[in-house]
C-alpha cells in the first residue's frame, strides 16, 4: 500500500517536472529554430536635416539588434537576418548622441515597413535570400 501510494505521488511530481522542463524548452528565439525558412531584411538610406536638407553625421541608428552610425554623407544601412520571409514591419530609430557637435536634433522612433518583398540570393532551402529597402529621413532641431 505504501509502496503504489510512493508511485502515484512520483509519478505526478515527474510529470509536473517534466511539464515545466517542455514549456522552458519552447521560450527560446524561433529564428534559431531548424527548419524555419529565414530572410535578411536591409534598411538603407541618408539622414538629413529638416531646416537645411545637409547630411548629418554622427546619427545612431537602431534596428532591433543591429546598430549604425550615419557617415558624412548621412548613410546609413542596418539589418536583421533571421526574420520571416514575408511581410514585415520594424521599428527602427534614429538618435542624436553627439549633441550640439552637427546640430541638436531630435530622436525620432518609427516603423519601416516590408510589403510584398523580393528575396534575392537565397539557398533554395530554409533561406530566402536579402531584401533591401531605401528610408531616408529628415531630422528637426531640438528646440
């Protein structure tokens, strides 16, 4: 009696255990997952200002993990690898970090959009290949 009790009792807490241990094995970033088809999603374009339409330099630019500065023509290109090959939309922002060094200007948070892409250089197998879009931005003076 003792012993089918110990049983019930193990039985329940390894299930429970084993629950838990399935659920943290599926919290993990889907884009490292085998056999998911990916794509690299390319953001490129020029910061310039608003009052004077000039490059600036120095911007830093944001897109999820990958991070640029603009050059002194103001481009800029950021990615990310690793995202589905379909419609996409990310939010990419764009900061002012070396204050009045090219101008004071304001930090902007916005979206890029990716509708109806076109891969190119893909593996004709889980990777799609690259796709590249143009966002230019205009920057105001911090007032």
């Amino acid at each position: 009696m003792v012993k089918i009790k110990f049983l019930k009792i193990s039985s329940k807490v390894l299930a429970g255990l084993l629950t838990l241990l399935g659920f943290a094995s599926t919290c993990g970033d889907p884009a490292v997952e085998y056999g998911m088809p990916t794509a690299k999603f390319i953001v490129k374009g020029s910061v310039t200002s608003l009052n004077s339409n000039e490059a600036i330099q120095g911007i830093r630019v944001t897109l999820q993990q990958d991070t640029a500065w603009t050059d002194k023509d103001g481009k800029y290109e950021v990615s990310n690898r690793g995202a589905f090959p379909d419609d996409q939309t990310f939010a990419i922002q764009f900061t002012d970090y070396d204050g009045s060094a090219n101008g004071d200007y304001q930090d902007v948070d916005t979206l890029v959009e990716f509708k109806d892409p076109e891969f190119t250089n893909g593996d004709d197998n889980w990777y799609s290949g690259e796709t590249t879009k143009e966002f230019n931005i205009k920057l105001n003076l911090k007032k």
